[in-house]
C-alpha cells in the first residue's frame, strides 16, 4: 500500500474512460489527495457525469486532450480499453504508468481479496461466495465486474474483512502488485482473441494474471480437467498453495470437500457447470473458516441471477426455467446439458447467424417437444425439423408459456433458453424472461 504522505496536491491522476471503473477510480483518487483529470473520448451517461460534477472532477467526453492527459502522473485505464491504441502506446513510451482500476483500488486496503476468473460462470461464483459469506455473518464487498467497481467500493464503504471480485481478462491486464489472498480459475476456453493477438495464450496468460504477487500463504484453486489451465500451469512457477476441483466432483448432488458433506440440491444451482461454480465456493468458504452449517445454508438459499437458468416455479409436477439471457448456441449448449431428459424448449426471437448444428444430439437426447418464440421461426423448424420432434409456433411469452403447460408432463421441464436477440418481440433479453416468468407465475390449473 502507498504511503499517502508521499502523495502531492500537485499530482495528477488521469483516468481513461467514463464507465463504472472510470468513475469509482476518480471518486477514490480524489478522495486520497489527488488532482484528478477524468478523459473518455466517447460519451459519458448523465448520471455518471452528474457525479463528476457534483464532486468538483475535472472532466471532458468526446475528446482526449492529450497535452493535459501527459502531465499526468500515472494513468488509470478503464478495462474497455486495449493496450494496443495510440495514446497507451505513447503514454508508456513517455513513461507515465498506465495501471488497471484494480490495480489502483489494491493499494488502498488491507482486506483479504478474494480473485474470480475464468471464461464462464464468474458472476454466480462470485455471488455464490459473497452469498455464502454474508449469510455467515462476514463484512465482505462484492465487486469488479459485478456490482460496483473496488474503487468506488473503497471510496464509499467502510473497510471490509473480505472483498470478493469478479475479474475479467480486461480487468487483469495492468496488474503490477495487486496480490489475491485466494484466487481461483474457473475453466478456459477461447474468448475475446481480437484483443489478444488471436492467440490462445496470450488469453490464458491474462487470465493467468490473477496468480501474480501470491504468496506462499495465499491459495490458487483451479479446475484440473481444464487442459489450457493445466497447460499453462506446467511451464508456469505458482508460490501459492494449490488446490484442485475436479468435474468428477460436480456429478452428484452431494459432495464432500475437507471431510465435510455438502449437499447442492439448489435448484438455482442446477447443472454440472453450476455444482462446479458450487465446488468452487465452497472451498473458498472452508479457506475463510466458514463453519459447515453455514456453507449448507448458503447454498440451500441462493437466488441466481435473473435470466440465467433461473428456476421460477413448479407447478402440476413440471418446473419452469427462464434463461433468456442464453442469446447464442453456448449458452443453450450448457442449459441444454444441465437438464434431464423430457424438455419443452422455448427458442427463438431474432436470428444472429446461428448454427444449430452443436445442439442436434442433444435436443435429440433430452428435447421433447420445441416450441418457437418468434416472429421468424423458419431457420429454427429448417434446423430440427429432421429430429421429428413436435414443434409448434408462438408470438407471444403468454402464448408460448400457455402452449409449454398444455404439453407438458409431470416429472417434466420447461426451459426458456432462446439462442436468438430478444428485439423482434420484445426489448431486451430482460423483457423477455419478465415476461416469460409473469406468464408462468399467472398460470392456473
């Protein structure tokens, strides 16, 4: 942590970019003493420019005014911003530090950090853990790409025993001491290669980022049937202790971990990639000294996130799923393989070049019957109908939940899992599944 007496009034902190980092980086270096110059050269929400003006930051959007933006001390970068543009070029070539918000926000606490990353499933372990820790009884925050930025966390909140981040590959980069007391790599899998060279690992060395500055006292936790992590893990020295979560593992719904037994049977936990998730925070648990009744019961009271394989009720034997979130091929590919056999699927809306060829074996497999929620159905019946399975068309969330209920069977599932945009019928995604939801909760014997 930085010695704040060292600091100057005449030190200018300039941040790049007006988003939720952004923002919470400008609050939380003002607050520490800094002259601060916040630049995005694209436009900044009302409400966050509200902020900057009420709290006296100097700002300016639609522009960079480089001569100001060189004067400054040290850079902080927002995570949407690639290091391969100009200005950072010429930042680092004049030898201004160009640093993350994470980077940043580290600096300014003594709490435990707690680090989550990975290619899928970072949001419901991260709230898994904070869910977890917070039902024990434990002053945590829940930041990074979840919730607030650290910094304005830092900025707003009294000091935290834990803070519990969800960390993107973007917000990874720019990292030079920041050190995770438990950091965690969830699984690997090709994503976002245009910022990263089109090369795999230069991916997985991002990701891998969350490990530096741990020490031998810290813990790394990672999946060890992923062959990119266990890849990159041969050629590279970790000082923390490792400790493995293996898929074997995530195939029933009782567990024992540290000889204690653990029971997933949450239904917002549904899934092996959810019980993985579930693996995942439980040891992270049991690392924070969380005691075995209170690890049961934050898993038996977890609520998921809207819209992401999110149960909504049972009702006549059947239970409903709103996963509207799940806009490409996938996202339905692992909500597909969460469920049992006997699915009534709701799909469509507006088309995004999909190939349904990676789902065919296993709507064979577990699909009962298709029902299309769209305007346009005809790529979808083109894609399944060879199955010979029934499908039947809707124009509405009423219609297509109405039409689930009358076909359905007890011991059944309802899924709502679209592989398509929401704008042909709908606002978004989240219009989608509210309405989806509302149809189901309304519906009566």
């Amino acid at each position: 942590m930085r010695n704040e007496l060292e600091m100057s009034a005449m030190d200018l902190m300039v941040v790049l970019g007006g988003g939720e980092s952004g923002v919470g980086a400008a609050l939380l270096a003002q607050k520490k003493g800094y002259q601060v110059f916040l630049s995005d050269k694209g436009a900044i929400q009302e409400d966050r420019k509200a902020i900057l003006t009420n709290k006296g930051i100097d700002f300016e959007e639609g522009i960079h005014s480089l001569n100001k933006i060189y004067q400054a001390k040290e850079v902080i970068k927002s995570p949407g911003i690639p290091d391969t543009i100009s200005l950072v070029k010429e930042l680092k070539e004049r030898g201004i530090p160009v640093i993350s918000e994470i980077e940043f926000a580290s600096r300014y606490t003594r709490a435990k950090i707690i680090g989550i990353t990975g290619t899928n499933g970072k949001t419901t372990t991260t709230r898994l853990i904070s869910h977890i820790l917070l039902e024990a009884g434990e002053k945590i925050g829940m930041v990074g790409n979840v919730g607030f930025s650290f910094a304005r966390s830092l900025y707003e909140e009294k000091e935290k025993k834990a803070y519990v981040l969800e960390l993107s590959s973007f917000q990874l980069d720019g990292l030079t001491e920041f050190r995770a007391n438990i950091a965690m790599i969830l699984n690997i899998s090709p994503d976002h290669l245009d910022r990263y060279n089109y090369k795999l690992e230069n991916y997985i060395a991002s990701k891998f980022g969350i490990t530096n500055n741990q020490q031998e006292s810290d813990y790394f936790i990672y999946n060890a049937d992923d062959q990119n992590i266990v890849g990159f893990l041969s050629a590279k020295k970790i000082k923390a202790k490792t400790i493995t979560i293996e898929k074997s593992m995530a195939q029933f719904e009782k567990v024992e971990i540290e000889d204690q037994v653990f029971t997933i049977g949450n239904p917002s936990l549904k899934g092996p990639h959810n019980r993985m998730n579930a693996l995942f925070a439980i040891q992270t648990a049991l690392l924070m000294e969380i005691n075995t009744d209170s690890i049961q019961k934050g898993l038996d009271t977890f609520v998921n996130v809207p819209h992401r394989l999110e149960w909504i009720r049972d009702f006549e034997g059947v239970s409903y799923y709103n996963d509207s979130k799940a806009t490409n091929v996938d996202a339905v590919f692992s909500a597909l393989e969460a469920m049992d056999k006997g699915v009534i699927w709701i799909v469509g809306g507006q088309d995004k070049g999909n190939a349904y060829d990676q789902l065919l074996s296993l709507v064979k497999e577990k699909v009962r019957i298709i029902v299309c929620l769209g305007i346009d159905n005809s790529k979808i019946i083109t894609a399944f109908e060879q199955l010979g399975k029934p499908i039947f068309e809707t124009r509405s969330a009423e219609e297509a939940a109405k039409v689930a209920y009358l076909q359905a069977k007890k011991g059944e599932s309802v899924l709502l899992s679209p592989a398509c945009a929401s704008f042909d019928l709908f606002d978004n995604y989240k219009d989608r599944g509210n309405k989806f939801k509302a149809a189901v909760n309304a519906l009566k014997a």
